[in-house]
C-alpha cells in the first residue's frame, strides 16, 4: 500500500480569534524529531526473533498504563507470529500527526474518540471497514454509541477499548447535613437547583463556604452540556443550532448561577479548590456537594477522599423528568491504524485480539471501567469493584446517551464555549449575549472547516475506496 503524507497544515489552520492558532509545521516537525521518537531504535528484545514487530504507541500511565501492558504481554505469548512493542507516548494527540507526517508512525495507535473526526480528514488513518468485517467484527457486537463514534465520512476509522459515561454523584454526608434525603437524588434540573439552594452556605460576609452544584466543576463536558436540556449543538452537516429553545435555556440556566450566588464569589470559592487528584478535590471536602463526572471517579475516590466518604450516583439531571431513558454523553478509548503503517495487518490481528470478549473484560476490569461490548458475562459484573457499575451501563445502553461533540471544528467551539460560559457565569455577560456570540463565531468556524474539507472531499475519498479495495 503506498504511503500517503497526512495534511499538516489542513490539521492545524485555523481562524485567528477561534482559540486556536496557526504554528508552523516545519518547527512542529523539528521540536518532535527533538524528542527523539522519529526514527528510534528500542533496544532489540530477544523475543522478537523471527517475529513481525508491532509497533504500538498509548497514552496511558500508572494503573492504565500497567493494564495494557499485561493485556500485550498476553498477547505476545498467546501466539509466536507477532510481537507487539508497547510505547507509553505523552501528548499523543501531537506526537501522533507529527509522526504520521514524517512518514515513521507506528503500526496502531491509541487515541481519544474526539480527535478521530480530525484524523480521518486530515488523511493520517487507514480505513477499517474490510479488516473488521473479515475479523468478525461487526456492528451488533457493540454498544450502539460506541460503535458510532468510531465511525466518520460514511467510513469504519477505529475501535473502541475503554468506556465511559458521564452521570451525577452526590456526597451523602453534605445531603444530611442540609436536611436531604441521602438516597435521593434529583431528577430534574428544578430539582437539583431546588437541592442547590438548600446546601449552599453563604458567610456573614457574602462568600461562599459551600455549593450544592457548579457548572464549572469539574466543566469538562460544558460542550455537551446542551444534550440534558433536550438540545444540540449542530445538525451534523453544516449549521450549528445554537439559536434553538433548549440551547437558549441552557444559557438561561448558566445566568442564574450569578445572580443567585454571586459571580465574583463562585470564583472566590473555586479558586480555592484543591486539585482533581488529591484529598482536597472539592468534591472530596464537601465543598461542592454534586458533580458531573465518569465511571473513573471511584478511582479517585478510593485514592483521596476520606475513610468514610459516602457518595451516590445516578443519571445526571433533566429539565424534563424522563424515566427508564436517561441523558448522558458517551467518549472512548479507540484503537486505530495510522497512514504508513508498516503491518496493518499484524496491527488488526492485535485490535482484533483486544476486541474479544475475554480480553476487553480483563482490560476494563483492571481500569475499572465497563465493556463497551453488548455481551458482558456474569464473572465480570461479579468481580467488578465499581458499587454503581450497573447504573452507568444502563447509561451507556440508552437510547438518549450520544457520543461527546465531533464536530469539525472541535478544538475552536471547545475554547469558545469555555470562555463564554466562564463570561456568564461571572457575571461579565448575560445568557443571550454569551450563546448569540458563540453561534456567530462558531459558525464561522465551521463555515472555515467546511470549505477547506470540500477542497480535499473528492482526493481523500478517492484515497480511502483505493485503500478500501487494496485491503487483502
């Protein structure tokens, strides 16, 4: 298969002003082959003798990083044709692209879902639709959202490993504390403003001790946030739908935190939060009682909240109570095989491997996280140490649970929504101004994305049906 160079500066043009900017290749090229992983040689292991060498790059660290490098040490035993060289790699989303480009990538990689959109019109992955269909690996084997998000541009780009699902989890103490039901959360979002107001604790003089909820903690899906008020942020085609009433309510609700609670003093009380992996997470010290977070928080909380911490979980909030079909927005782990890979098909025989049941439940076990297949066996709920694991598969199983935003211009509404929910919720700008400029900034930034995209549709589809055919 002839190698093709993905387009660099495609990936990393941008509007001026959008949050993002335009930082020249050839620097990008010469700080990356400064860090000495283009055109490495690892120290030779005697186990590759005879063997096609696999090269994988992941991201993972500490007990992430330890859990797949047990599942490639199984991997590696389990047969003699093939050995896997598993590379821990820091900011993967650059290095990547970087190495891609420079035409030395490895032979499958692991990255987040969000950056696949990018990848794919940016021509630096193989299409996999023929090697997962000839591996078995098809569609009613997975969980409707996570298959769907491994796949762009009509076309089957990645597979995913590790899952997760975003939900609500409330501290019980701080429930007693303010007279609530600990085992009752709230099901609406009146409710949970309803809940905030009884637990938030004002001082004499004006500032906060502790809030029930803030938006702003931890933030991490403020893009998504949209989804629990019954909205979108675009059609998936060309228009960002900013302008609708559920969107319009969501920025409705960002202004009340202000004028309830005082823009300047929820800034007080967050900048003096501790850090997310520590004992002194806020949510950790009851200084927010309610958080939005996902299936790896328990993590966290077994590592640094106190001996007795008690919390809950449970479907985040609606604005419409809607049982037996809860909100949530989905994101993975994914595998997939760059542009240049020098044995693809080695590379689909390891994610193929990854893909089976009894591999993934492993995997998910020791990152304690669920499967993202549909079939899941009785040993592995058992042994799971995760006490709300089952509420988060009835997330990732709903028909209302969609994958996290994988619109083309990801990283410039990522940074724009940022800086005009934190506009709102100081005070500095009212609900209407702060989504009525972020609709018209960002469907510029679209309008940009899109117009580069058909400039290259007719060649990059061209290259993935040739590739397509190619595949043995």
């Amino acid at each position: 298969m002839p190698y093709r160079t993905p387009d660099l500066q495609f990936l990393l043009g941008a509007r001026v002003g959008t949050g993002t900017f335009i930082f020249p290749v050839q620097r990008l090229l010469f700080l990356f082959l400064g860090f000495g992983l283009v055109g490495c040689s690892p120290k030779e292991d005697p186990r590759t003798h005879g063997r096609v060498v696999v090269e994988y790059w992941e991201k993972w660290t500490a007990y992430e990083g330890e859990a797949i490098a047990s599942v490639v040490e199984d991997f590696n035993r389990s047969q003699n044709r093939i050995f896997v060289r598993h590379l821990t790699v820091s900011k993967m989303d650059q290095k990547l692209i970087l190495a891609t480009s420079g035409k030395n990538p490895p032979d499958v990689a692991g990255l987040w879902n969000s950056f696949l959109p990018a990848y794919v019109e940016n021509n630096a992955l193989l299409p996999l639709d023929r090697w997962a269909k000839e591996s078995g690996l098809q569609e009613e084997n997975y969980l409707p959202v996570y298959w769907e998000m491994c796949r762009h541009r009509g076309h089957l780009w990645a597979l995913p490993t590790t899952p997760s699902v975003t939900a609500l989890h409330w501290n019980k103490k701080v429930f007693r504390e303010a007279g609530l039901d600990p085992e009752h959360p709230p099901r609406t979002l009146a409710e949970l403003e309803s809940f905030n107001e009884k637990i938030t604790h004002k001082n004499p003089d004006g500032t906060l001790e502790r809030i029930g909820h803030m938006p702003q903690e931890p933030g991490w899906w403020m893009r998504d946030f949209n989804r629990w008020f019954g909205g979108r942020v675009w059609d998936g085609e060309s228009r960002l739908l900013l302008d609708s009433e559920p969107n319009r309510r969501f920025f409705a609700w960002l202004e009340s935190y202000p004028r309830r609670f005082g823009g300047p003093a929820m800034c007080r009380l967050r900048g003096g939060f501790g850090n997310f992996a520590s004992p002194e997470n806020p949510f950790f010290t009851g200084k927010v009682a309610m958080v939005l977070h996902g299936v790896w928080l328990d993590n966290f909380i077994r590592n640094y909240a106190p001996p007795d911490f008690e919390y809950g979980t449970a479907p985040f909030p609606t604005d419409e109570e809607n049982p037996g079909n809860p909100v949530s927005v989905a994101e993975a782990d994914i595998l997939v095989i760059p542009a240049g890979s020098r044995h693809p098909r080695e590379a689909m025989e390891f994610i193929r491997y990854v893909q089976s049941q009894p591999t993934m439940e492993k995997l998910c076990l020791l990152m304690k996280k669920f499967t993202p297949l549909r079939q899941v066996s009785p040993e592995f709920l058992r042994n799971h140490p995760h006490p709300y694991l089952r509420v988060f598969l009835e997330l990732a199983r709903s028909p209302r649970t969609a994958p996290i935003l994988n619109i083309p211009s990801f990283n410039e509404y990522s940074n724009d929504i940022e800086a005009n929910v934190n506009g709102v919720l100081r005070g500095s700008l009212t609900g209407e101004e702060g989504r009525a400029r972020l609709q018209e900034r960002q469907q510029r930034a679209l309008d940009d994305k899109l117009a580069r995209w058909r400039q290259v549709a007719g060649s990059r589809e061209s290259t993935w049906r040739r590739e397509l055919a190619e595949t043995p």
